[in-house]
C-alpha cells in the first residue's frame, strides 16, 4: 500500500484490510473483487491484484510463507527489486540496499554526480550496514521523506550534511503539470437501485472496477464535482439518464458496499444519496 501512496492516506486501510484478510491464506482465498472492494479508494488498483497474484503464489508454490530467496521473491507478482530489498533486509536481516527515487535523489545530492537508479542501488549497497541491514534501509527511507526533500529539503537537520557535496543545490526536476479532464457521468435510479456499469479488464488502471455509466454531455446536470488520480484533475459533470445504458446491473446499497467501486464513484454516490 504505500508504493507511491503516504502513510497517512494508507493506514485506515492497512487496517481495514488485515481485519478482512488476516493471513496470507484467507487473502489468496479471496475472489479478486473483495480484495478490490477493500482496496477501493486507495487508487492504483494494479497493487491490489499483485498482492492478490502474489498470495496464491506463495500459499501455492511455498507453503503459505513468503519466500526469502531473492530469486523466489522477485518472481512474485508486483515484487521488483525495491520491495524485494525492503522485505528481506527488514524481516529477514539480508544485506541487500533498498532504493527508490528517495535513494536516488539522496545519492546525488550527496555525490553531486548524475547517477542512473542501478549506480545508486552500487552506492548505497557499498554502505549498507551488514550487521543492521533493515535498520539501514528505514533510515533511507525516512530520509528521503522527511529531511531530503525534493523540493526546500531541510538540510540543517540532517545527519549527512558534513559529507554532502551539494547541500540540497542544484534544479529539482519540475513536476508535470496536471492533465484536465472533464467527464460525463449518468445517474439512473429505480427504487433505490443505482445502475452501475463494469469496467472491462483490458481497460487498464481501474480494471475490473464498477463505475456510473458514461451519459451525453446535452443530458439534465444533477451535480458537478472535482477528482484528482494521479496526475489527472477531473471535472465529473453527472447528468440524468432516462433510462439504464451500459452493460451492467442495478445495485442496492449492500451491494455496492460490497462492490469494488472506483473512488469517483463513491463520491457521486455519497453527495447524491445525501
């Protein structure tokens, strides 16, 4: 969960979701759209059915443990050589330099030299700490997240200022700026029932997620909100449908809590059901 999401956003979720799948076992258990559901909010879904893929792999292939072979790791879903690095040297105590694009930054700055990700991952891992490996890794990590900022980095408080080449000089690379959307949503409802629709699973990050469906721009307007995903500023205009368009089904409200709905969706639905 926090691959490329703060801890603060992640952690009501954390929790949530170890109270639903407590063990590796009762989370390869699960049908793909419960682990969804519980994921629902959080955004980039694709780590929800890697750490999906990933549950049945060990339950499958090694016992229901999680493998501390670096090979058998990096063959699990969603498992690159950062997360494969944090998880060992963390709970395992294996020598191995977990980098990001923390790491990275904190290598320049400190070396004043462009390296690329792979000379960063030979920098850190030739100061690794052997005896505290996982310590080592937390403090990077804390680092870059607190004192080696990207942008105005707090320089007086850190413990590497005395060998730092740059202190914190030089451009930092400019975000790209956010792509402006505007959709049209359609609202039909019967009875009580909301007419979702499901996205397909070729249909890329929100795969596999239940959403409103699409309506013509032309139709009645019942509400305007704003969304941020990523890099994208969302204006959802929700408009009248007369009647359902789409392929999908009417949902109650126990139905749709239990449903992997996109955080969008959520949102009309709690603003137009208040």
């Amino acid at each position: 969960m926090l691959q490329q999401t703060r801890v603060t956003a992640a952690a009501p979720y954390y929790a949530r979701f170890l109270r639903r799948f407590p063990d590796v076992n009762a989370l390869a258990e699960a049908d793909l759209d419960a682990v969804l559901a519980a994921w629902s909010g959080l955004g980039y879904y694709r780590r929800a059915r890697y750490l999906h893929a990933a549950a049945r792999q060990i339950v499958d292939q090694h016992g229901g443990r999680f493998p501390l072979a670096w090979a058998a790791a990096r063959a699990l879903p969603g498992i690159g050589d950062y997360t494969a690095a944090a998880v060992l040297s963390i709970a395992a105590g294996q020598p191995h330099a977990a980098v990001d694009g923390n790491g990275l930054r904190i290598a320049r700055r400190l070396t004043a030299r462009p390296l690329t990700l792979a000379g960063a991952r030979a920098f850190w891992q030739a100061a690794l700490s052997t005896r505290s490996p996982g310590a080592f890794n937390q403090a990077l990590m804390d680092l870059g997240s607190l004192v080696c900022l990207p942008r105005a980095p707090r320089c007086s408080a850190c413990p590497l200022r005395a060998v730092c080449r740059t202190r914190g000089a030089g451009p930092s690379a400019p975000r790209p700026a956010p792509r402006r959307v505007i959709e049209h949503y359609g609202w039909a409802q019967r009875r009580g029932r909301i007419w979702m629709v499901h996205r397909p699973a070729h249909s890329g990050q929100l795969a596999g997620l239940w959403e409103l469906p699409p309506a013509p721009a032309e139709a009645p307007l019942l509400l305007s909100l704003r969304h941020a995903i990523t890099n994208r500023r969302i204006t959802a205009h929700v408009r009248v449908l007369a009647r359902p368009s789409g392929e999908g089904q009417w949902m109650t409200s126990s139905e749709r809590a239990a449903a992997p709905l996109t955080g969008l969706t959520k949102k009309i639905v709690r603003a137009l059901r208040s």
